[in-house]
C-alpha cells in the first residue's frame, strides 16, 4: 500500500493505522473486484449473442477482446487524469 494514503493517521497508535491499512486494502480489492466484474457483464452482453456452442466463436472473441482493452485503457487514463490532478492539488496547498 502507498504511505501517503496513511500520511494523515501520523497521530494515531500504531494498531489503529494497522486496522486503517487493512480496511484500505479490502476497499481497494472490493473496488478492483467491481471494476472487473463490470468489465466482464459489458462486455459479455455488447458480445455475446450466440449460446449454441460452449466456446466463443472468433467475432465473439475478438469483440470481447476489443470491449476490454478499450475499457482498460479507458480506466488506465482516467487513473493517470486522476493523479495529476492530486498531484496538482498537492503542489498549489
């Protein structure tokens, strides 16, 4: 985990930044479990149509392989906007 997110629990006792870690690390593993099971419904339902074989079929594939990769990079630029303008915000206090 970054030490920056706990910069702000300084004053805390030890045990309770440990506790505060730990509930960060489950948010952050419960919004990563969101995020890619979002990921796998849109896409499966923009994809898939066809039901009468148990394996993709290649425009299937390629849809889904598409879906993705565009909503990776999406999340990826997003993550990027994101930290500079933290970044931003952090050097103008």
């Amino acid at each position: 985990m970054d030490k920056s997110m706990l910069a702000g629990l300084d004053g805390l006792p030890e045990e309770d930044k440990m506790r505060m870690a730990t509930m960060i690390e489950q948010l952050q593993l419960r919004d990563s479990l969101r995020m890619y099971n979002s990921l796998v419904e849109r896409c499966f339902n923009d994809c898939v149509d066809n039901f009468s074989r148990k394996s993709l079929q290649k425009q299937e594939e390629s849809c889904v392989m598409r879906c993705a990769e565009k909503f990776l990079k999406h999340s990826m630029r997003v993550g990027m906007r994101f930290a500079e303008l933290n970044q931003g915000a952090a050097t103008s206090d």
